[in-house]
C-alpha cells in the first residue's frame, strides 16, 4: 500500500507530512514511558534488551512486508504491520518501528515515494497503529483474562487496521489527488480489497502473537496484567490468592533466545521465502491501474539505487538479487531501529537522572 510520489498533490502531501512528523514527534515521547515499562522488574529486562527487541519488530515487519501473498484475481497484499507493532511494543514505539521500516524502504529500496512519505506514515503507521490499539484494549477489557483473548483481540484489531487505512488513503486522495476520477468507486475498491487484506494481516498478526506469548508473555506489551488471578477456595468461596512471583520458564529467563530466533525467522523470510511471494501488484496498485489513479504517478527519486525494487543491481541471478537485497534490508532495518529505540531509551535515562539531581524547588 506504498503511494508513490504524484498521486497526491504536493499540499496534501506536506500536511500530511507535518501531521506524520507531529506523531512520531508525541510517539518519541510516548515510547520513552513505553520502553521504560518494558524495562522495569518483571516485564523482561533492562534497556540493553528493550531497544534491540523493538528493533527486531522492525525488521520482522520489514521482512514480512516483501512476502505478497494472493487475495483475489490478480490482486496481492502484504502485512502493514501496525496493529502487530502496537501489541508487542505499544502504540507508540509501534508508529516508530513502522515509520523506521517505511523510511527506509523508500530511501533504499525506492518503494514508497520520498514526497509521499507523510502520506505513507499516516496510512500505514499512523491509522494502523492508532485503530489497532484502541480496538484491541477495548476487547482485552470485555473478553476473559486469557493468552487465548490477547491471541483472539489481536487477529480483529489487525483485520479493520487495514481498511481503516485504506478508507483515510481514500480521504486525502479526497481533497488532494492528482486526477479526476470517481471517489466512490475508488473508496468501495479500495475498502473491498484491503478487507481481503485484512484477513492476512489479521492471521499473521494472530499467529506472531500467540507465537511470543507462548514463549515470553513478559515481552508482548498488549498482554501485560491480563493473566488469571489464582484463586483458592475460602470456608466455600473463591478468593484472590497472595500475590507471588511467578517462576520463569528455563526458555524464557533471556530474551536473547527470542531475539535470535526472531532475527534468524526475519533472515530466512526476507532472503529465501520472499522470493516465492506473489508478483501480483498489491491492492493499492491494482486499485490504481483499474480506476486511472496512477496516471500522474512520477518515478521515485531513487529509482536507480542498488537496492531498488528489492534486487541488487549487477546482480543476474533473481533468486540471488532479492535474497540479498532482503537480507541486508533485514540487518539495516534491525540497526537503524534498534539505534532509535536506545536513543530514545537512553533519552529517558537522562530525563530521569537530570529529575533526580535537580534540587527540591528547582525548575529545569
């Protein structure tokens, strides 16, 4: 669902730039408390473990981005990756690990256009994040305190994440796009077709979920206080049992484990199964070709870059150059995002250390 640059006018392109910008400025913010949370007794560790594991949700997005999979007669889609960031990391960290992801593939691998990058954030980091969050608290609230509810809450927030971004694309192609056509129908394409979308977001999302919690659920942000109180029986009633600490499974007393594994599952997909991913255009794409929005679209600025369309140039070998160009997206993407969730983490530390030093009745 990258637009690229000349689908939507250069106006509505930098409002929404500065509407991207303003999130991920509140988001740098919000994941200070977020990282911090993840970092305190009980919830997995200190900030040398935080930072690398939301890095590592940056790359595992990446790398599931490049896997296209089939939705409809020439038609593909791919996971956006908001609602899986939200839950894992929060909602705020979430945006940054998309913007990351998004960022760099429109400077590297000249997917996504660079004037278009504030629409891109807004649709796909943005909307996701914000949308998948909220409904999935609202549903932890409502449904048992389970690992089965988290799973279940997970696979609904990452279904209308995805249409919910094609309906706000939608919106600013509304008021700022680039040619004449028929709003209607490009909104009931748009919305049907990323609904189909949705579906596959919503089971890798599920799937990832319940694949963490299984391991560490100490690690997923979204599952955080929603485990069963024990209860004993008291002259017949049932009771809360004292609060205890909870031993914790050998697997799971590092979660250096979980990192490994999940930068090896990121590698293997970005450099081996990505190469077997639909080539159907995706449903922006398609939506674009059959209704005349890609008429004014403009070659990326990038175009000729060594990594451009997810091959490395002189590369002959397909299988080889989309290999490659996905497993040193992979290793750029976990780098960049781990050195911004540090930087942030260490921010944070700072923050905290000048409040501590600071003299009773002092202002800063």
């Amino acid at each position: 669902m990258h637009a690229p640059d000349g689908f939507i006018d250069v106006p509505i392109s930098a409002a929404a730039g500065v509407l991207a910008a303003g999130a991920i400025a509140v988001s740098l913010r919000g994941a200070r408390r977020e990282l911090d949370d993840t970092a305190r007794p009980g919830a997995g560790g200190g900030a040398e473990r935080t930072a690398p594991l939301a890095g590592l949700v940056a790359a595992f997005i990446f790398a599931v981005q490049m896997l296209n999979f089939p939705v409809a007669a020439g038609t593909s889609g791919h996971l956006l990756g908001g609602a899986l960031a939200a839950i894992l990391v929060g909602p705020y960290t979430g945006v940054l690990c998309v913007s990351v992801v998004l960022l760099l593939q429109s400077v590297l691998f000249a997917d996504g256009g660079l004037t278009a990058l504030g629409v891109n954030i807004t649709t796909m980091a943005i909307t996701t994040t914000v949308v998948a969050y909220a409904l999935f608290r609202g549903l932890v609230k409502v449904l048992p305190r389970s690992r089965r509810s988290v799973t279940a809450a997970s696979f609904v927030a990452a279904l209308i994440s995805v249409p919910a971004s094609a309906v706000v694309f939608t919106l600013l192609y509304a008021v700022g796009g680039t040619t004449d056509v028929s709003i209607g129908k490009v909104a009931t394409a748009m919305v049907g077709v990323h609904v189909l979308i949705g579906l596959g977001e919503a089971a890798i999302t599920a799937l990832t979920v319940g694949a963490v919690i299984a391991v560490r659920p100490d690690l997923v942000h979204g599952a955080r206080g929603l485990g069963q109180k024990l209860k004993l029986r008291v002259n017949g009633e049932l009771v809360d049992a004292p609060e205890t600490a909870e031993p914790v499974p050998a697997a799971a007393r590092s979660p250096r484990k979980v990192w490994i594994a999940g930068l090896v599952t990121s590698l293997v997909l970005a450099g081996f199964v990505s190469f077997y991913a639909s080539a159907n255009p995706d449903g922006l794409e398609k939506v674009a070709a059959d209704h005349g929005i890609d008429k004014q679209a403009e070659e990326h600025a990038v175009a000729d870059s060594p990594l451009a369309d997810y091959g490395v140039k002189d590369v002959d070998d397909a299988r080889l150059s989309g290999g490659l160009a996905g497993v040193i997206g992979v290793g750029v993407t976990v780098v960049a995002g781990t050195g911004v969730f540090w930087a942030v983490r260490r921010r944070r530390a700072a923050d905290e250390r000048a409040e501590d030093t600071t003299p009773a009745g002092t202002s800063v």
